[in-house]
C-alpha cells in the first residue's frame, strides 16, 4: 500500500481541470476551474485592466493572499501584459495621426508589483510539475519556476515578489500598501485564523493608506466572514457569482467603489443568523451588534 499523495489532477462537477488537496479535500476553484474563477472573481472584479491604465506613476500593488497554484497572480499577470500591449498600440496609434498628442497625453500602463503570501509551496510546485494539464497558464512555466527558486522575479515594469511564512505574522511587518487584494486561502472551516477579525484588521490597516481606493475580493460569503470585514472597517458587498454561488463577496476602502453594498435586509438576516461573528471572535454578541450598527455602511449605502 502506497501512501496517499498531498495532491492530484481532478476534472470538477462541470469538467473544469483543477487540482484536489488530498488532505482537506478542498478542490480548488470548484466547480469552474481555477482560470475561470481567477479571470472572473479576482481579475475582472478587480477591475485591474482599468486600474492599469490610470494615468499615474506610481505602481500598481496587489495582494496575492494565498498564492495557491499561482493561478490568481498569473491571471493579473496575463492581464497586465495584455493592457500593456493595448495601450502600445494605441500609442502607436496616435503618434502615426497625431503626433503632438501623444506628446501631451502620453499613455501609459502602470507598474504592477504582485505580493504573493503563501506559507506552504508544495502546491505551487506541484502545478509547475504538472503544468500540462493547464494550456492556460503553461507559457508561464519559465516565469514560475524563477519566481519559486527566487522569490522574487523583476521584467520591465512588472515585478513579482514572494513572502513566505504565517500570514498573520508577514502582515505585521509588511510596508508596501496594496490597491488591490485577492483573498483566497483555505476555507474558513480548514484555515480560520485567515479569516479571523484580526486579519482583516490588519490588511484593512495597510489598505486604508492607500491614496485611491483599496478593494478586496473573496469566495466566501459567509455572515461571519463578511461581518468580520465590516468590523475591521472595510465597505462590504455583494460581488458577482460564481461556478455554483450566486454571488461572492467584495470590499473596498471606499464605499462608492462596492456595486451592489449589503443593506438593511442583510442586517436583518445577520440577527437571524446562528454563526455571525467571524472565526475565533472574543467579541460577545452585543459588543458585535454595537460596532456592527455604528458603521457607516447603513448610512451612506442608503444615499448611493
């Protein structure tokens, strides 16, 4: 008898490709596939491609909380090549009808510098061993298995860097301030000090330092989690479905910047609600309740 492997190659309930971990038995981006999941509810959300094209200097930071496979930071990867060769062309565009215009309003993409959190690579490696059963991420190999063997990979205007180690511990000391944050460790069930009141503080912390606004992407739309968001400060809403959930949650720094807020009817459901508090909460229910109405969600969604 051989032991079980960490790891192996699944087809999901759709026939999507992904990767099953043996030892939660979690599959990862179930049912849609990773590259599906990754392009729709981390990169589109995220409204990165627009981002990119901001006429700013300065660089674009975005959080890869749970770097996985890699699949979520190759996605913003492949998108921030694609706007760059969009705005090339455009430029070149415009300087072959307009010269001086170009000269006045140069366009331009902004750097992208992707931090990618993780404390266990063995998934990471495992996809790059198996990369031939993702054609979507496949030309990338090269690129991982740098990022992997140097944690940290620089091409032009793109840098990608690797922080390993608890995340709970790595936040406290990190100094750059992200834009943009893909939140996408194990379930709150397997990893629920990810997910705790804790670390939402300190990522909201970093976030709300940002000069523009900061948003925040995630799978679960737990009560708990998504109140465990709103005590740490962020604007909560619902975001776009995905694969079998009708929709999944985002947040953001500002509240103009979350389409679809929670309201007075999710306030209702909460009280109903039998697991409202986030994971290992000391928070009694009423001290939750107090903080909770005193946000000013209720108030400025309600004149959006």
């Amino acid at each position: 008898m051989t032991d079980k492997t960490p790891f192996e190659i699944v087809k999901t309930t759709l026939g999507a490709v992904s990767i099953k971990d043996n030892d939660t038995g979690e599959i990862l981006h179930n049912p849609v596939g990773p590259w599906k999941e990754a392009n729709a509810l981390y990169v589109g959300q995220s409204d990165l491609a627009r981002r990119l094209a901001l006429p700013f200097p300065s660089h674009l930071v975005l959080f890869d909380v749970g770097l996985g496979a890699g699949f979520n930071a190759l996605a913003a990867i492949s998108e921030f090549e694609r706007v760059q060769r969009d705005v090339a062309r455009l430029a070149t565009d415009r300087l072959a009808t307009r010269p001086r215009a170009t000269e006045d309003s140069p366009l331009l993409c902004r750097p992208l510098h992707v931090v990618s959190f993780e404390q266990d690579l063995r998934l990471f490696e495992y996809c790059i061993d198996h990369i031939d059963s993702f054609p979507e991420i496949a030309a990338y190999r090269n690129l991982m298995e740098r990022f992997l063997r140097d944690k940290e990979v620089t091409a032009g205007n793109f840098k990608w860097t690797l922080r390993t180690g608890s995340f709970i511990e790595t936040i406290k000391a990190e100094v750059l301030t992200p834009e943009i944050i893909f939140f996408d460790p194990y379930s709150p069930k397997m990893n629920p000090e990810m997910w705790s009141l804790e670390t939402f503080s300190k990522i909201h912390n970093l976030a709300k330092r940002c000069p523009f606004s900061s948003v925040m992407m995630t799978y679960s739309v737990a009560t708990g989690i998504r109140t465990g968001m709103l005590l740490a400060g962020f604007f909560v809403g619902a975001g776009p479905s995905s694969g079998e959930k009708n929709e999944t949650t985002f947040a953001s720094t500002q509240i103009l910047e979350v389409r679809c807020p929670l309201d007075n009817r999710w306030l209702q459901r909460w009280h109903r609600s039998h697991n409202r508090l986030p994971p290992g909460s000391h928070l009694t229910q009423e001290e939750a309740k107090t903080r909770l109405l005193s946000h000013s969600q209720w108030v400025q969604s309600a004149n959006t």
